[in-house]
C-alpha cells in the first residue's frame, strides 16, 4: 500500500487501527510518515488491529459502500495502463477496503444476520471490481495477489470523494539496459539482495513495469550469473519467480545466521557520523529473512556505536531506534561543540567589571596540550638529575687528575 494515495481521513483510520489516536491535530505527511513506518515493520497479508480498536459497524459499513461506489465509478473512467499511477491508487483503495471490512468481520462476529450480510455483499463487489479491472489489462492487482484471499491490511478512511485526486502519469520509462546496473554472481560486485533492492527503486522510478522487467533481465546480468540464468530462463514466467530462485541460488544456507553475526559485528567507526552508522544497521536488519524486534534492534544499536554515546545514551531511557538515533544526535552534536572550545584572550582594561573577568590565559596555553602521565613526567625528570649527577661526577674526576 502506498502511504501517499491515501487521503486524511484513511490514514487517520489506518493509524487508529495500529493504536495511534488523537491525529487531528497531525499534518497529512507527518501521518504518512507514520503509517509507512508501521508498514515497513509488517508482514504482507498479516491483518494488523490493535486491541484496543474498536468502531460502530452500522457507520462503518455506511463508510465502506460509498467508498466502493466512488472506487466503482473511478474504474469505470479508468484508461490507464499497466503500472500507472491510477493503476496503482485502485490498488491502494482495493487492499484498504479488504482489510477494513475484514477487521468488520473480526469485530461483529457475534453481529446481526442483516450486518453480517452487508459485509459480505461489499467484499463480493469487491472481488466484482478485480475482475472489471483485470478485464481492463491491467496490472493493478497483480503485486497485491487475489486480494480478496490474502486480506492485507491498509486503510479506508472517511467522507472524501476518489474522484477529488488529481493523478497524472507523467513519469518517462527508461530503458532497463541503460540504469547501468548488473549482477555477476560473484564477490566483486552487489549482494544478491543489494541488486534485487537496487533494481526495485529503479523501476519504480524509472517507471518500469514487472513484465518488461522479466522481459529485460540478460540486461541485468553477467558473468556466471548469466550463465545460470541461461540455464534456467525458460522456467521462469514472472520477475517474483526470478527473484525468488535468485535468492535460493545466491544466499547462503544459513544467511540469516551469518547476517546477524555480521550485524553483531558491525560497530560505528571514529569518522563515522553516527546517522550514517544507523542508517546502514537500519538497512541490514532489513535484509534479515526472519524480522528483527524493536528490542533485538536496540540491544545492538546500544552496544555498537562509540564509547562515547554509550556513555551518554546510558543516562536517558529509549523505547525505539527513532528514539536512540535522535539522542545519539543530540550528544554527536554537543561533542562536535566540545571539541570546536577555544578559551578567548580577554584584555582586562576595557572591562567594565575587570575584578569579575576571568583569568588571563597566555595564547600558548589556549590551545590544547597533552597532559604526560604523572608517574612518566617523574620518570622522566629522573632520568635527567641522574644524567646530570654522573656528568658532574665525570668532571669532578677529570678535574682531580688534571691537579695531580
């Protein structure tokens, strides 16, 4: 689900369901920024719905029908082609109604006959405008899979017409073969995961649909990468097909156990910013096969950055790698001011309080300077009187034979 073909009143509903109240106070990006967050830490199909949710089915099912019948008539003028940005807020709205008459369902279970009934009638036309859609050539379902047997959960909202958006499809495709990007198979080069997340962002962006993606993988490939792909390329229909064997071809047996001693190990470098270093540890517990927890997530991040902000994020309590990032910048912040000191050279006769300035500090002493251990400074001073002692005593015998 796209975060950003959804108007106020469904993100406010989405949130609402994940336990986020009291929104309306929030602009529409801040709320999509939220519900992409919770997004990204979901798994596809899983219906998502907070304890403490609850809603009036009568007016929720009001709401439902007249969002089907605006998505009705937003189909019915729909010409665009496959992987359009309409193609793509049908999809949205589709996935949205699915959960949301679902999560009706799990609510009104014990409900009247006659509610029971309505939502029941609503999926059906639901499953009526797939099929409209799929008659239209249209890829507008086929990332979302049968909707209808999955459930994904993502949201409906409110009272604002489908027909209000303005969605133009003015982004250029570009060429597969031109992006510039290939996968070898061997060390060199990206990780399995790093191309399939790399070629990802460049078709959405270069507007590229999955079929003329599986139609141009060879641009994508070389090496013994190729030659695998060769081997097995009449087998494959679908790019997910490709990327799937990709993976099982590509990954280590046990990648999920080497990935998380590579994550463990992973530790925040002296010249490293510190949003840098979360931001890779952020995209490595992505590529985990089995998700990382919040606590699992924090646990690392925690004991990995510098000695430094260990020592200062030990004085604050944190719930969420949000959390931890924003104090971890606040203390690289503070050590940035620390470090840029210089005491000032005050001349005192131009004071109007001269008995209340500050000491005078010469210009040698302003500036920093290592500080010898104690015990070395001795050492060394020392060494220096027992050098001296044994010359005067050289020229003290010297002196005595040249009397003599």
């Amino acid at each position: 689900m796209d975060p950003h073909r959804l108007l106020r009143d469904e993100l406010e509903y989405e949130l609402l369901v994940r336990g986020v109240a009291n929104t309306s106070a929030e602009t529409v990006n801040s709320m999509r920024k939220k519900f992409r967050d919770y997004l990204s830490k979901e798994r596809f199909g899983e219906l998502v719905m907070n304890e403490s949710f609850s809603c009036e089915c009568a007016g929720e099912i009001e709401i439902c029908l007249k969002k089907i019948n605006d998505l009705t008539s937003f189909i019915d003028n729909f010409k665009g082609g496959r992987e359009s940005n309409e193609a793509r807020l049908i999809e949205t709205k589709l996935s949205h109604l699915y959960g949301r008459l679902t999560r009706l369902k799990v609510i009104d279970q014990k409900g009247s006959k006659e509610s029971l009934k309505a939502v029941s009638n609503l999926v059906e036309k639901l499953k009526q405008l797939e099929e409209l859609v799929d008659k239209k050539n249209t890829s507008v379902v086929s990332n979302v899979g049968s909707l209808s047997d999955s459930m994904p959960i993502h949201s409906d909202g409110a009272t604002t017409s489908i027909n209000d958006i303005s969605v133009s499809n003015t982004c250029k495709m570009v060429p597969v073969h031109k992006w510039g990007i290939s996968f070898s198979g061997d060390n060199i080069g990206l990780s399995v995961n790093a191309f399939i997340e790399r070629v990802e962002e460049y078709r959405i962006a270069r507007n590229v649909s999955e079929q003329t993606l599986h139609n141009s993988i060879i641009d994508l490939l070389q090496g013994s990468a190729l030659i695998w792909y060769r081997s097995i390329r009449h087998s494959i229909f679908t790019w997910k097909e490709f990327v799937e064997l990709l993976r099982k071809e590509y990954l280590p047996v046990d990648y999920n156990t080497e990935l998380w001693s590579e994550i463990r190990a992973r530790v925040q470098t002296p010249n490293e910013k510190v949003g840098n270093y979360f931001a890779c540890m952020i995209n490595l517990f992505a590529r985990l096969t089995r998700p990382a927890s919040e606590e699992e997530k924090l646990a690392i991040l925690s004991r990995n950055v510098l000695p430094y902000y260990i020592r200062g994020i030990g004085l604050h309590s944190y719930n969420s790698v949000e959390e931890l990032l924003y104090l971890c910048k606040k203390l690289e912040s503070s050590k940035e001011l620390a470090e840029g000191y210089r005491c000032p050279r005050l001349n005192k006769i131009n004071l109007l309080e001269p008995d209340l300035a500050a000491p005078f500090v010469n210009s040698k002493d302003s500036q920093s300077k290592p500080v010898l251990d104690l015990k070395v400074s001795s050492m060394i001073k020392g060494r220096a009187l027992h050098k001296t002692a044994l010359t005067m005593k050289d020229v003290s015998q010297d002196t005595d034979l040249v009397l003599n």
